[in-house]
C-alpha cells in the first residue's frame, strides 16, 4: 500500500512542463520534482516495511534526517532505490539547484559552466545523442535576446531543451530501476499466494 497523497503528488508533477519556468525557475523546479520523487521512493519503502505513519512522516520533518534533498539522494542510494547514474545525475542537478538558487548574479542556460554541468548528467547526454529537432544559431554579435523574446519567437535555448527532457528521462529510470528491484519480490509473493506485498500499514 502507498500513501495516496504521494501518489496523486507525483501524478500531478509528471503534469509539470519546465520548458514553460525560468531558466532559474526550471532548474529549482525541476530540483523539486526530483526530490518529491525520493520521497515517493521512501515512503513507499517505509510502507513495505511496515512503519507507521507517524513516524515515517517525522522522517522529512525540518529537523527529521530525510529533511535534506541530498539526505534523500544518499539513503535511496546506500539502500539499492536508486542505482550509481540516477545518484551521479542527482548529485549534479542538485549543485545546478544549489546555484541558481543562490546566485546574485543572472545565470541561465546560455552560461558555459551550465552546460557543462548539464552535459555531465548522464541523462542529459542520451538525449542529446538522439536529437534530431533543427537548431538555430544566433548571430553572436547581436545583443542576447532575453527569455520572453525567446519564447515569443518561439524558441527554447538548446541547452535548457535537453535540461528539460533529460530531468523526464531520469524521472522514468527512477521508475524503472524501482519496477525492477521489485519484480523479484512480486513475482515471489504471488508464487506464495501472498496477494500485495506490502499489506495493510499499521495503524
């Protein structure tokens, strides 16, 4: 059984379209997401090992020890919810997070050091290497347009384009790394008769 608030949460952030935020608010929603998703993991293990409510929501309390998106990030990774790439790609979005968060200055997807962040995520990479969509190359001696200008001519900064489908594709490798790590426990329950493997959770 999994918590329902979690589940209509992540229904309605898979809804989420990033390529409409910021460049800033992209990358701290996006950051968001992916934390909610940790959460979703944690939780629903908690479910299966039968924790009470009570106590697994205290978990992610302000001062709980899953507080932290990286506090997440670790405990999914050290417990098999997540394998070295989804953590690795993790680790990167949640420095792109930290950044653009807390940057005095303007920062976007057109500053190098960005990019090069991005293209370090193992996700972000897959899709590049499929990209097929045509590309436009402004004239670097024309003043940089700024991000309304962009979207009212209808263009989205490459960089922000792979950004955005490689947070899905990550999203999707959570999905299936947890489908996989639990088929075996699935296919063994229904072998015993045992029906849903996680039962009812305690009250």
């Amino acid at each position: 059984m999994t918590n329902g608030v979690e589940e209509d949460k992540a229904s309605q952030n898979s809804k989420i379209d990033l390529i409409d935020e910021s460049d800033r608010g992209c990358v701290i929603v996006a950051a968001s997401l992916i934390d909610d998703h940790l959460k979703s993991l944690l939780i629903r293990e908690a479910s299966f090992h039968r924790n009470r409510k009570k106590f697994t929501k205290g978990l992610f309390e302000s001062n709980g020890p899953l507080a932290t998106f990286s506090g997440k990030a670790s405990i999914c990774r050290a417990f098999g919810l997540i394998d070295d790439v989804i953590y690795n790609d993790i680790t990167i979005l949640r420095k792109l997070r930290n950044r653009f968060a807390h940057a005095a200055d303007h920062v976007d997807f057109a500053d190098a050091s960005v990019l090069k962040e991005v293209f370090r995520m193992d996700c972000c990479t897959k899709i590049a290497a499929e990209w097929t969509a045509p590309r436009v190359q402004l004239d670097p001696d024309v003043r940089p347009l700024p991000e309304y200008e962009i979207r009212t001519r209808g263009f989205v900064k490459y960089g922000k384009s792979i950004f955005c489908l490689g947070v899905r594709m990550l999203q999707i490798a959570m999905q299936e790394h947890e489908i996989a790590r639990r088929a075996p426990i699935v296919a063994l329950a229904k072998s015993l008769g045992l029906g849903e493997v996680s039962g009812p959770e305690p009250a």
